[in-house]
C-alpha cells in the first residue's frame, strides 16, 4: 500500500558511502582545491555519472509494475462496482415484493461507507506491542497528579 500511495521509494538500500552521487559530490565539494590542482574535474563527474546510473535502477520496468498493479487495483474496484450494480438490478427485477429501489441504494451506501471506515481503520492499525506502549504512555498520563490543580483550595493566593 506504501507503493500505491508513494510513500515508497522502492525499497532500495539508501548508500551514504563514497561510492553514492550524494558521498561523491560531498567529497568533491570538501576537496575542490585538490580536485581543481589535479585537474580531475572530468573524472570526478564520471565517477558521478556512474553513481547515478547504479542508484537509479530500473526506472521502467519498476514503472511499469507500479502503473500496473495501480491500474488493476482500480479495474478490481470498478469491476466490484458493476457487479453490486448487476446483483442490485436483479433483485429488483426478480423480486419487486420484496427488494426495491431505497433498499438497493440503502445497501450499497451502507457497504460503501463501511468500507470506507474499514479502510481508514486498516490505515492506522499498527502492530500490538506499539499499541500497548503507547497505551501505557497515554494511562501514564491520565494518571499521574499534575502539580497543577486548579481545582485545589491549598497553596499561595492572590491578594
């Protein structure tokens, strides 16, 4: 889902090295004197061509599967669509005494909005030992006596 949302870069391994176009463009910037008195100005942007090349990967066909798995993601969805649509109108058509039109809209609202909050609640699930720390932060919280209580008729006031 990261993917679809872009929130993925791909799941490459970042490099911070020297052999990274970020590493090699840091050391060339760090030791521009040296790099200008040994006139390795070409090399240097070689060496950063090729870096490039290496972290970019294969931009296409990873494309490719990403547009596709998107395209076939919304082609399922449409496809859910015309087959709530198709159901609907049989019923009403096989069984005007007992399905009408208000019930058919009422169903397909109510299944569409509750997959809506499904999916909204799929967003923020997280795994139970985060929960329970951060349930435990939250009761922590709750709990503890604050040093302020404005509720309190003890302590300095005001003349």
């Amino acid at each position: 889902m990261k993917r679809f949302l872009g929130e993925d870069e791909g799941g490459e391994v970042v490099e911070d090295g020297c052999d990274s176009p970020g590493g090699i463009i840091v050391e060339t910037l760090l030791n521009i004197r040296t790099v200008s008195a040994l006139t390795m100005e070409e090399q240097r942007f070689k060496d950063y061509e090729k870096a490039l090349e290496r972290s970019e990967g294969n931009l296409i066909p990873d494309s490719a599967i990403s547009g596709a798995l998107s395209g076939l993601s919304i082609g399922i969805q449409q496809w859910v669509n015309a087959l709530q649509f198709w159901w609907g109108g049989w019923l009403i058509f096989n069984y005007p005494h007992l399905f009408g039109f208000k019930d058919f809209l009422i169903s397909m609202f109510s299944l569409l909005f509750s997959l809506f909050a499904l999916g909204a609640a799929a967003q923020g699930a997280t795994d139970k030992t985060k929960a329970e720390a951060a349930a435990g932060r939250l009761f922590y919280l709750i709990n503890r006596k604050s040093e302020i209580d404005p509720l309190s008729t003890s302590g300095k006031k005001l003349s």
